[in-house]
C-alpha cells in the first residue's frame, strides 16, 4: 500500500505536532512574514484546511503585491583595469583577413545576464578619437539603462579619467626605472688572485 500523496503548494507548508494538525500559510513582503494556521478541525480535514489555506495565501499576496525588483548594481572601478574606465578596454581584434587591429572595446549589460558590446579601430580614428567615441558610447548606453543614477554627468568626465590614469602608470614607471637604476650593480675594484 503507497503512502497518501499530500498536496503542495508555494507558501503552504503541514503542520503536524503533538496538538497541532493542519495547514500554515506564509507570505514575505517587505522584510515581513505574514502567517496563518489553518487547522485540520476547523475546516473539515486536511482537504478543507488545504484549500482554505491556498485561497488565503492568494488573497495576502493580492493585497500585498511584490516589491519591485531591486535597482541593477552600478560598478564605478575596476582596478585592473588599464583604460580607467569601467567598461572600456584597450584589445586586439583580428580582421576578415586575420590580421591584428588594435581597438577600444565597450561593453554594457543592457538588461541582466545579456550583454553588449562594440568597438573602435585606433587605426581608423586615432587612439584619443578612438577612445573619445568609446567613452561617448559607454555613457549613452549607462545613462539609457540606469537614467539619473548613473553618476556620471557627462561623457567627457569618463575621457578625462585616462588622462590621470595616464599620468598614474607614467609616474609608476618612472619610479620602477629609477628603482631599477640605483639596484644596478656598478662595477667596484676586482679583487685580487692569488
């Protein structure tokens, strides 16, 4: 003989204790938990109680619609990356021919889990044009996706942010070449053979 199947439905879960018998109901809206017990006496059986217990569900969730989904997280750094723009990288891709062309890749996430992307050859339109119409491009896309909250005011403000990365990578190397100068081993007096 099978055991008898207990229905199931989303929130609805049996409560079976030393004195308690039937069905609870539970909705979370809010950070809060609404619940209610149905009880097995009360309603006529597991059956009745089951049913009463689903109708309540679906009348606590019409009245407390969901929220809506969270706002889509803004990344403003990336610290490896070269450009200092998030979003926009310095790559190679390869033509029809295969031959390497260095670009300026955007990328942008329109909705979540899909994502864009689009290029500007430095060979076409010169690396600050190139990486000018990359920031454009990256700020428009944001600013249709995230409107006012997208912190940027202009696209220009991202086009300024290589300059200081720039200047950043510059002074960092002429620091290591400095380093790398003074650790030299300048040659002293050979030490005598006997």
């Amino acid at each position: 003989m099978s055991a008898p199947v207990t229905p199931s439905a989303k929130g609805v879960v049996r409560i079976d204790g030393a004195s308690t018998h039937g069905w609870q109901v539970r909705v979370y809206r809010g950070g809060k938990t609404l619940s209610r017990l149905f009880s097995d006496a009360r309603y006529g059986g597991p059956d009745g109680a089951f049913a009463a217990a689903v109708a309540a569900r679906d009348a606590m969730e019409a009245e407390a619609p969901p929220p809506p989904p969270p706002a889509r997280r803004l990344f403003s750094r990336n610290r490896l990356n070269q450009t200092g723009v998030t979003g926009i990288s310095r790559t190679v891709k390869r033509d029809a021919r295969g031959r390497p062309h260095e670009v300026y890749s955007v990328t942008w996430s329109p909705s979540p889990g899909r994502s864009r992307s689009t290029s500007y050859s430095i060979r076409r339109w010169g690396e600050d044009t190139a990486f000018r119409l990359a920031c454009q491009k990256r700020w428009a896309e944001m600013r249709a996706i995230h409107g006012e909250r997208y912190p940027v005011a202009s696209f220009l403000d991202l086009y300024r942010q290589k300059a200081a990365v720039d200047a950043r990578a510059e002074a960092r190397s002429a620091a290591w070449e400095a380093e790398r100068e003074s650790t030299r081993k300048r040659p002293g007096p050979r030490p005598e053979r006997r």
